[in-house]
C-alpha cells in the first residue's frame, strides 16, 4: 500500500492542527524540508520516536548486456538513502493495521 502525500497537503493539515493560514504553514513545511534534507546530506539524521534516516554507499558491481553478454560494465558505487523506523513508529504502524485488518 503506497501513500503518496505533496506538500501542499502536509501544509494544510498544519494550518487545521496548529490554526496558521496555509501559506505560513506552506513556509514552514517547505522549510522543515529542507532542514531535513540538509541533515540527510550529512550522512545521518536521526528523529526520535520517527526513526533514522541514513546514507549507504552500495558496492560497485560488475553488470551485463543480456544482448552482449562477453561485455562486462562496471558500474559504480552510489548513495542511497535508507530509512528504520523507530520501535515506537513500527509499533504504531503494526497496532494501526493490524486493527485496520481486522475490521475487514
């Protein structure tokens, strides 16, 4: 189940929660954003009671055309972003559609 919420809308429901007009709100998240990214460029971010965002570096490998397979390619390492949920999350996460499950 994929969820794919924009900006816009995270603004919205912090104009409802915290009682700003959106286009503040819009401010605030766009700026939280880019806090966030920032701290992930670092190497490392860490939210209590979220979770953990971090940067691996995947291994280089050795890959093949399937139309030329005597042709090897190197491809190199890269960084990617990995994200553990805190035990407090996944725990919220598990309750939640557990329960959700259950009333199907």
């Amino acid at each position: 189940m994929e969820v794919s919420v924009k900006r816009i809308e995270i603004a919205r429901r912090v104009s409802e929660e915290c009682g700003l007009l959106v286009p503040h709100a819009q401010q605030v998240v766009d700026c939280l954003m880019d806090v966030l990214i920032e701290e992930v460029l670092k190497g490392e971010l860490t939210l209590p009671d979220f979770g953990k965002f971090e940067v691996r570096w995947t291994k280089p490998l050795i890959g093949r055309n399937p139309l030329i397979p005597d042709v090897e390619i190197a491809i190199p390492p890269r960084p990617k972003v990995y994200f553990k949920p805190s035990k407090d999350l996944a725990n919220r996460v598990i309750k939640t559609l557990a329960v959700g499950a259950a009333k199907k």
